[in-house]
C-alpha cells in the first residue's frame, strides 16, 4: 500500500511539475507574416472579407483576380463566383 502511495505521488508531482505539459512548439506564437491571410478567415455577414476578396461559401476569404498572376504562389485565378475570378 505504501509503495502505491509513494508511486501515484510521484506521479502527481512529475505532473504538477511540467510532465504533462504540451509540447512548448505547438504553444509559440504564430508569425502572421509567414501565413496568407485569406487562409484563416471566416467570413460572414457581420464580419464580412477585407476589399478585394471574396467570401467562398461562408467558410474562407478568397483574393479577387483576373489572371493568374494576382494570386498568391501555388493558386491560380481559376474560381468564378457572382461574375467575379477568385483564386483557388
């Protein structure tokens, strides 16, 4: 019994101390020059898309194009919505 009681409290201190913290990478802050912008917005009616984008089914911001060259590497200007190019 004493044996189990001295286990579960070193158990209970290795957690108290920082054993089951998270990982410190996945706590750091994020650089929000190295992201595009349009990949992490949620548009809706009372938080519409910034000028020049577009809101694609509720669920992103997309860059308004006419040609692949205005979209951010790796998209192209390949998506229509209300008469508008987005890039996708």
């Amino acid at each position: 019994m004493k044996r189990l009681l001295g286990v579960l409290a070193v158990m209970l201190l290795g957690l108290g101390c920082g054993g089951g913290a998270m990982d410190e990478a996945s706590m750091s802050p994020v650089d929000l020059a190295s992201h595009q912008p349009a990949a992490h917005i949620v548009c809706t009616a009372e938080d519409p898309c910034p000028q020049g984008y577009l809101c694609v089914s509720h669920i992103r911001c997309a860059k308004i194009c006419k040609a692949d060259g205005d979209c951010p590497a790796g998209q192209t200007c390949s998506g229509s919505l209300g008469g508008k190019k987005y890039c996708r």
